[in-house]
C-alpha cells in the first residue's frame, strides 16, 4: 500500500520527468509536463517547463541568428558580384570609348590625306586652265575659275580647322605649372611685332600661374589672345587685358578687350566648331578657335565663358580647378 | 655614272599631273621618270621585274609619297636604307599628311627631307620648283 501510494505520487512523476528528460535530450522540446501538484514534484516539473520555454527560445534565436548570417553571406556575395560586374562593364565602356576615339582619330588622318588630294587637283587645274587659256577668256569667266581657286583655299582651311580641334586634345594630360603671364606677354609680342603699324594697348597682370598640359594651354591662350587683337582691329583705341579675378570662391583667368564683341543672344553659338557671330568679310576666320580653347578647358576638368555687347568688347574666362591637380584625366 | 634624274612615286594621276606641271614650268622636266606605286618604285631602283633592262644608275633624288598600293612609301624607304646600293640615295617624302608619327617615322626610317604637298596650287608649284632646283642642281650627292 506504502508502496503503491510511493509509486503513484513520486516515482511515477519522477520517471516522468526522466522520460520527458530523455525525450529533450532526443530534440522534442515542443513537449511541456503542466503538473498541477502543489508539491515540490510539481516544482520541478514546472521549472522543467520553464527551462523547455528558454532552451525553445535560445534554439529560436539561433535559427534567426544563422538565417541572418547566411542572409549577410548572401548579400556580401552579391555586392562582390556586382562591384566585379560593374568593374567589367566600366572596363567595357573604356574600352568601347578608346576604340572609338582611335575611330576618330583614324578618321581626320584620312581627312587630313583623302580630302586633301581632290582639293589639290581642283586648285591646280583650275590654275592650269588659268595659266594656259587665261588671254582666251573674258572678265567673267576669269571670275568664275578665281572662285574655285577661292573655295578650295577656303575648303584647305575648314580641313585643317578640323584636324587641329582633333588634335588639340591628343595625347596624356601633362600637369606642369605653367606662367600664362609670360605666356600671354610673349603671344601679344609676337601679334604685335607681327603689324607693328596696330596701335593696342595691352595689359598683362603678374603672377598667373596654373597647372596645366604647358601645350595645351598655350594653344588656349594663343586662340583668345589671337581673337582679342583680331576683333579689335577696327577699334580706334583698342585695349587688350589678360588677368584673374575670384567669382564666387573660384579663380577665373580672364582675356577681355574692348573690340566688336557679340550679342549674348548668340553665345552659345560662341563655343561651337565652325560656328560664327561675324560675317567672314568684317573678320575672316573658320570658327575653330573657341571650340578648341573650350575642348582643351574641358579636358582640364574646367569651365569656359563668354560676356560681350555688340561694339563694346568681349571677355572669355575659363577655369582651371586645383583639386583635379593630383587625378590625372587619362583620356578616354 | 651620274645619271641626273627625278624618280617620282606617286600613285595620284591628278598629283602627278600637277607635280609634273610644276617641274616643266621650272624647266626641270627633262629626266623625269614617274612610277605608281611602292613596289615598282624598288623594281625602278633595284632594276628588276618589268625595269630589269633599265640602264643602272640612281636618280639623283626620289621624290616618295607615303600613301601608295602595295608597299608603302615607309616600307620603300626602309628597304631602300637596308641595302647597301641604295643605302645613301637622297630620298624626299612629299605627302599630303603632317601627321607628327609619318614625319617622325619618316625620318626614322631615314629620310633626307619630309615635305607636305601644299593644297594651293601657286603653292605646290613652288615647293616641287625649289625641291628640283635644290636636289638637282644645288645639293651634291655622294657617289653611288
């Protein structure tokens, strides 16, 4: 009877706890005891439980713990796919635009040899017949052969117009320091022992120095300063200044004269290649020069712009930025 | 012997037309000879294939265009440097290009001179004047 009161209200509890036990130990923690004794048996059978609830929550978090990190892998993995992807298709692009640029390149190298010959032979035959029958034919006809003579001489410079904006950028951007003062002195020397009989007055401010390709910029200056004194040829007191100035925290270098100008309604006509505001008998030229120098300041990684008035002169400023010093601009 | 001569290789009829007109008119015409492209102008040379009954004796300059069928001006002028023969001709590229690289490897390749064809005619006349009176009557050339 002892025994049997023994077995009913200890050992059989005890062997259930063991079983329970045995059953966590196999992974089954789904399973709870709920004992409603009030004793020490159902004590210990509700810690039990409640160790059941911990280990079910610990096991939980560790799942969401691995699912997280498997996720992280997955998202790691990814990212690297897409950096290897996007270094590929930038590798691409690099090469798409190089071999388009050598297209480009290859292609003014036929201009330069394949336009060339045609032209040759109409200004040379119409020279020959010139030459040849010339006491032959009348005033008109006379006209009529100097107006092909007239339009291959002008076609040898729109030729040569494009050659040099295609080449004006060619080749590594050098980054030297580069004197534009004296650069920009020497250039109004030069124009002016060129007609000496132009009275201009020129102004060169002190101490404009840059960094830049010393090639590149010179063709810069050159091509402002040449449409400075070209666009004041017909100014009585014609003023020519070259100099810097800060406009919002950033340094402009700036060519300004007090020559034909423009009207601002067309500057953005200014920059264009072949492009003109003048008419070719007030200021004979092909339109290269702007489109050239603003290329080149691109190229540099700066900005160009232009202020005029009609008859009250024009200035051109560009920037050069200091910080793309240290990148080199490989050309692409 | 001295053979005073104008070897022109240019494969542009009209070029040769006008290079030719030019030449008359500085009356320097009369030993002129013209083939049209870079293989002939080594055949010319070298007396071989359709010039192997050519009497021997070099121009006193070749006047060369790069751009020719067959071999090209560059390829001519290193053969041409490459034998012992024609090591020291006076060779002068005249060409439409003034690509800084066909300059460079013009001289690289050993031209005495690298002049560009002007487009204006009155120019071009001029240019190939003064090439022919030059090479012709003011250079002294070695003995070849």
């Amino acid at each position: 009877m002892t025994f049997l009161t023994l077995q009913r209200t200890i050992l059989g509890p005890v062997q259930a706890l063991h079983e329970a036990a045995l059953r966590v130990t196999a992974g089954e923690l789904e399973q709870r005891l709920r004992s409603q004794r009030r004793d020490e048996l159902g004590a210990l059978a509700n810690a039990f439980d409640a160790m059941l609830n911990r280990l079910q929550e610990t096991l939980v978090s560790r799942n969401l713990l691995e699912a997280e990190m498997i996720e992280r892998k997955l998202a790691q993995a990814e990212i690297q796919h897409i950096n290897v992807d996007l270094e590929e298709r930038v590798r691409q692009r690099t090469a798409e635009l190089q071999a388009a640029n050598l297209e480009l390149e290859s292609f003014a190298y036929a201009v330069s040899h394949d336009l060339r010959g045609p032209l040759r032979a109409l200004s040379g035959f119409s020279q020959a017949l010139l030459e040849d029958y010339g006491e032959r034919l009348d005033g008109e006809a006379l006209d009529d052969l100097q107006q092909i003579d007239i339009a291959s001489r002008r076609m040898g410079e729109l030729i040569d117009g494009i050659l040099t904006l295609s080449r004006s950028t060619r080749g590594a951007l050098q980054r030297d320091p580069v004197d534009l003062s004296a650069l920009s002195t020497r250039l109004l020397a030069q124009l002016a022992a060129i007609e000496p009989q132009r009275r201009v007055v020129w102004e060169v401010a002190p101490g404009l120095r840059v960094l830049g390709d010393p090639t590149m910029l010179e063709v810069v200056m050159a091509n402002l300063i040449d449409n400075a004194w070209k666009y004041t040829g017909k100014t009585s007191d014609s003023r020519i200044r070259v100099y810097s100035e800060n406009r919002d925290g950033t340094r402009w270098l700036c060519v300004t004269d007090n020559g034909a100008g423009f009207d601002m309604a067309y500057s953005e006509r200014l920059f264009k290649a072949f492009q003109r505001l003048h008419r070719q008998e007030e200021f004979p030229g092909i339109g290269i020069g702007l489109a050239t120098v603003q290329r080149i300041v691109h190229r540099h990684g700066g900005t160009v712009a232009a202020e005029g008035m009609p008859e009250r002169g024009a200035t051109f400023r560009f920037t050069l930025p200091e910080a793309a010093a240290s990148q080199e601009l490989t050309k692409i | 012997m001295k053979h005073k001569a104008i070897l022109i290789v240019e494969d542009n009829h009209q070029d040769e037309r006008l290079i030719l007109r030019a030449l008359r008119k500085a009356n320097l015409a009369n030993t002129i000879d013209v083939v049209r492209d870079g293989q002939q102008a080594l055949d010319y040379l070298f007396a071989e294939g359709e010039f192997a009954d050519r009497a021997t004796g070099l121009p006193a300059v070749v006047l060369l265009d790069i751009g020719l069928p067959r071999l090209s001006g560059l390829q001519v002028l290193e053969r041409l440097r490459a034998d012992p023969r024609t090591r020291l001709l006076p060779v002068v590229i005249l060409t439409s290009s003034d690509e800084e690289q066909d300059r460079l490897q013009s001289y690289q390749n050993g031209a005495n001179s690298f002049v560009r064809k002007p487009v204006q005619f009155a120019d071009l006349a001029e240019t190939v004047a003064r090439l022919g009176i030059y090479w012709l009557l003011i250079n002294d050339p070695p003995n070849l």
